[in-house]
C-alpha cells in the first residue's frame, strides 16, 4: 500500500472491544470495495473495530476507515479505557507465525541453550552489524540466523549459505571481508527467504523472532533482548 505519507494520516482514539473476524465479510465489502478502487489496492481481511472499520491491505499495512469508506485513517489506534494500542496489538497478532517451520537448509546456528532466536539478518545492513556484540553476550541462547537479502546483497548471502561453514563465511561477510561464491540452488534459496519473509510482513532487517511467533524489530541490546526472550 501507499506510504503513510501518501495516505491522509491521523490518529483517532476509540473505546471499544475488538471483534475478530476472518477475510472480508459482507457488511463491510463496500467500504473495502470503496477503498480499493479509490488507491488501487487490494483489502484481504477487514473487521469492526471501535466504530471503525479497520482493513488490511494485501502489502500487511493497515489502515481505518468509517462505515460507508468516505473517510480513511492512517496511524494508532487506541483505546481509551484500556490505553492499549489496538493497531500495535493487531499486527502482532497478524504477523505470527511458527518460526520453527524455516527450512534448515536457510539457516545457521550459532551457541546453544534451552531458548532459541531466530534472527532474520543482512550482511550489508548497519543495524544487523550493531546487532552482532549484542547477540554474543546472550547466555542459553541458540541464536538461529536467516540471512535475508534487504540491501542488495544477494551475491553475499547466496556466497554464506554454499559455504561449509556458513557461521564462519557469515562472520567475515558482516565484516565485509567476505568474497565466496555461489551455485545456482543458493542463489534461488535466496530469493525463495525473501519471498517467506514477504509473507510473513518481515519488511525490514535485523528482526528477532521468538518460539511463540512474537517478534522483535530493529538493533536492541543484549539487555532488551533477554527481557523479550523472556516474554516481556
């Protein structure tokens, strides 16, 4: 969908308890029909939330609008008794997923322990290079590595996972050092992780998962990431 940028952005404050439907019902279609060919853009699900109808377009944003679809939302939702962000918590909730059920052959593991977080990660991206002394001072961690190629860096992470040891080829990768070279089987499971994390609305790198599905964005201290693995 368009940048919040792009859209009339606000935020509104509602009370109210959030109903959960499935796709698109039929009482709300022609506010969604509505949206949809006023932006040109395609609503998956959508639900009644607050007096508003909250959508989902195809791209993971999502956005409100009023009952008929005149008026339309970008930002937090909120509400008022609870304080809670109900946006925040919807997308939470829409994002799970089993991060257990990663294919082996694109991950490398690195330490062990009785947690396990897995790390969706660039070579080339700043945060992800922050990221590393951080993950290194985790104890009883299993840190398991996806490496996604946001930041044209397909060559390097096609390189790391055709290397026999990916953990030592990511390393030297990270650091820039890293020159390995690829087949083609490794340069299509680099394509085929950045369509998984399409689908699993991971727009962006480094992002932590955790055994529940729950997820962590953006560089975060050892600190902050102790605290997260602990359901915090």
């Amino acid at each position: 969908m368009k940048r919040v940028s792009q859209w009339a952005a606000g935020a509104l404050l509602v009370a109210g308890a959030v109903s959960a439907l499935a796709q698109v019902p039929q009482s709300l279609r022609a506010a969604a029909d509505r949206v949809e060919q006023s932006f040109g853009v395609k609503i998956k699900d959508a639900r009644s939330v607050g007096g508003l109808v909250e959508m989902l377009e195809e791209s993971g944003q999502l956005v409100y609008t009023t009952p008929d679809g005149a008026t339309l939302l970008v930002g937090d939702v909120i509400d008022v008794q609870t304080k809670r962000s109900i946006s925040r918590e919807r997308m939470e909730e829409l994002s799970k997923f089993d991060p257990s059920t990663i294919p082996s052959k694109w991950t490398f593991s690195a330490g062990s322990g009785s947690r396990t977080l897995w790390v969706f990660t660039d070579p080339k991206c700043p945060f992800c290079k922050r990221l590393e002394p951080e993950l290194d001072k985790l104890k009883d961690v299993k840190i398991v590595y996806v490496p996604l190629a946001y930041q044209r860096s397909d060559d390097m992470v096609a390189g790391v996972l055709c290397s026999r040891d990916r953990v030592a080829a990511w390393k030297k990768a990270i650091d820039g050092q890293f020159d390995g070279k690829s087949t083609q089987s490794c340069q299509k499971d680099t394509q085929d992780i950045k369509q998984f994390a399409q689908s699993k609305m991971i727009t962006g790198t480094p992002t932590m998962v955790r055994a529940d599905g729950k997820r962590l964005a953006g560089y975060t201290s050892a600190q902050e990431i102790e605290a997260f693995l602990g359901g915090k």
